[in-house]
C-alpha cells in the first residue's frame, strides 16, 4: 500500500469508481507498446494531480519478480541458519528476502507500484512451498489430506480470480504512473528521496509483506501438517468453505459490477472520473471488495479450528486469529478512510453515501436501495 498501512494499490483499485485511481495505460496511446524509460527526474505530471507519470519498463517488472523469487529461496536452501528453523520462520523470511529485493528493483526505477501484485502471488507461492516441504506435491492420496487440497484450491482461485478480472499492466506493458497514495507520501517528505524510500521498504513494502502473511497462518497450518496427523473433516470445515468461497465470489461481484460501471460511463461526459458507483453490491457497502478480503482471510480460521478440535495439531491455534483481525484493522482504520477522505473531495455527494450506507459490512441490504448515482 501507500500509507504505512495501506493496501498496495491493486488491492485497494476497486474503490477507484469511488474515489480510487485509474489503472496504468501502457505507451502514451494507452496500446500495447512499452513506455519508454525516461531518467527519474524527468517526471511529468498527468491529469491526475495527485499522481506523477513515473513510466517502468514491463522488463523491469519481470525482472522485479523473477529476482524476488530467486531471493526469496536463496535463504531457504543456502542459508544454514535459516534452514534449520522451523517452516513458518523460513516461510518470513523467504518472503522478506523476496519484498527486499523488490524493493531494491522499485528503488532503481523511481515506482513503488511494482510492489502492487506481490499481495496475490504471495500465498500461492508460499502454499505450494509449504506443502512441498512437508508432503510434497505429488498427486497421490498418499501425499494430500482432503482439507489441504481444499485450502489450496481455495488461496489459488482467490489468485486467479485477481489476475483474470483486476490484471496487472506491469506484466506487459510495463507501468506509466505511480500510484497517487505513493505520490502523496513523497510530497510528505518534500522530496527528500532518501527518507521517502527508507519509509517505504518498513512501511509501504515490508509491512504489507507482514499483514499478509500472518493473515495466511491459519491456512499454512493446514498445509503443513502432515496427513497422518490431519483430523477427519467436520463442520467447521464445510463453514469456513462456505466462508471462503463467498468473499472470493463477492470479490468477483465487486469489480465486474465496477468494471460495468466503468465501462458504461467511459462514454458519457465527463466520463467515471465524478461518478459514484451505487450499483450490485457498491449499494450496500462503501468498500464491498475490502469486506470480501477481510472474510477471504477470516474464512481460513474455520479450517484452524477443525485441526485444533480433536487435539490433533502440533500449533497453539490461539494466536492464529490475530492475522486476520490485524488485516480487518488495516482495511478499517487505515486504507478506507483513505479512499473516503479523496472521495470526498472528488465526488460531490459522497457524504451523503457515507451517511446512508456502511463502510464494509452491508448491515441492511435495503440500506441504501433507492440510493442515485450522483455526478459531479
């Protein structure tokens, strides 16, 4: 995110049609080609005045990842030290090493939204990696327990699900913004560069990384917990599916209806920029997406429980519920009012929307029915 506790930018992009920002156009006819790599301190202001164009190479991009992943296992196979603590330890510290590095990359190239899709290739990583040094991958009734298949189907599909409807243009055709949350914390410094990218490795890059992590705890439980000391599945099992399976759905709900919305009203004059989004689940809750990623993670606490039911796992599961909460705090107090405070200015009649409908939980589905959309 860009805030010390802000989402990185895909994860807060939704909120964009209501007060977030437009996501990156590769070239400057918004095509296929590659931005080119102008010096850092060639930066050109866009409509936005709250973003600076910062253009990355989608080259860079790819070397971003592919470097991060490489340092992310280089400590987990070279590194004695971290090679003999226990999994979930080497699990930090491999996707510390892998943030570092990224950061490193974002640094050399003057743009913190590199950062931005490491919040969803994580967990999957850091799945697969899990079930691999404790029963391997190989699809075999011997090898898998029926819940770490489930679990794991689920964090994949939670992955795809983002890189299919929200895709990161950094991929191909590299960025051509940063974000204005990033923007905004550089003017905060006043241009001290030095201090701003300090600030960003503790807080924009590696406290994410935290968040994110322990709120993926529950589900690294599971997945490393051999079959033979797996409980059979229960009923807390069945809930937390239920759980899980409906933020992703909700999550998929949110950002079509967005995209629809978007689309539509890119035709109009003005176009999205002024509007509010008051349709599908926008009309129920302020931010539906951040309430469908907080119960995406809370979801996996059922499975935790159904592995601490029978006395059968090796974690205390007790502190297991602080990742999701801390990830619900983070949502709540930090990245929302964010989004509402830039909404605010930017859409007239906003506090009407924030007097009528709830920030995340839709606590009446007939709150805000008869709500209009409003334009500026």
């Amino acid at each position: 995110g860009a805030n010390p506790t802000v989402a990185p930018t895909w994860a807060v992009a939704p909120s964009a049609g209501n007060g977030g920002s437009k996501s990156s156009k590769g070239g400057k006819d918004g095509g296929g080609a590659a931005p080119a790599r102008p010096r850092p301190s060639k930066m050109r202001p866009t409509k936005d005045p709250l973003t600076t164009v910062r253009p990355c190479h989608y080259f860079d991009c790819w070397i971003a990842y592919l470097s991060g992943l490489s340092g992310g296992l280089f400590p987990l196979y070279f590194v004695p030290a971290v090679m003999e603590r226990p999994i979930f330890e080497r699990g930090l510290v491999a996707t510390c090493c892998a943030t570092v590095v990224i950061w490193i990359v974002s640094n050399a190239n003057d743009n913190s939204s590199i950062y931005d899709p490491y919040w969803a290739l994580a967990p999957p990583v850091l799945a697969l990696w899990f079930k691999s040094e404790t029963g391997g991958l190989e699809l075999t009734g011997e090898a898998w327990h029926p819940r770490q298949l489930i679990v794991l189907g689920l964090v994949l599909a939670w992955a795809l699900r983002f890189h299919v409807m929200v895709p990161w243009e950094g991929w191909w055709k590299g960025l051509t913004h940063e974000d204005w949350r990033y923007h905004d914390i550089r003017v905060s410094f006043e241009r001290n560069e030095l201090m701003y990218w300090m600030f960003s490795l503790t807080s924009l890059h590696l406290t994410p990384t935290f968040l994110v992590y322990f709120a993926f705890a529950p589900a690294a439980m599971v997945l490393t917990t051999p079959k033979f000391a797996q409980p059979e599945l229960c009923m807390y099992d069945g809930v937390g599916s239920v759980v899980v399976l409906g933020a992703i759905m909700l999550e998929a709900w949110a950002d079509e209806t967005l995209r629809t919305f978007r689309a539509t009203h890119a035709r109009t004059v003005p176009p999205t920029e002024g509007k509010i989004c008051r349709e599908g689940p926008w009309r129920y809750s302020r931010h539906p997406n951040y309430f469908g990623e907080c119960l995406f993670w809370l979801g996996f606490l059922f499975f935790s429980l159904a592995m601490a039911a029978d006395g059968h796992s090796t974690t205390d599961p007790v502190w297991l519920p602080a990742g999701p909460i801390v990830m619900y705090l983070f949502f709540r107090f930090a990245s929302l009012p964010l989004m509402d405070k830039r909404s605010l200015v930017r859409r007239p009649g906003y506090d009407e929307v924030m007097r009528t409908t709830p920030a995340m939980a839709p606590l009446s589905f007939g709150f805000a029915a008869n709500t209009k959309d409003k334009e500026e």
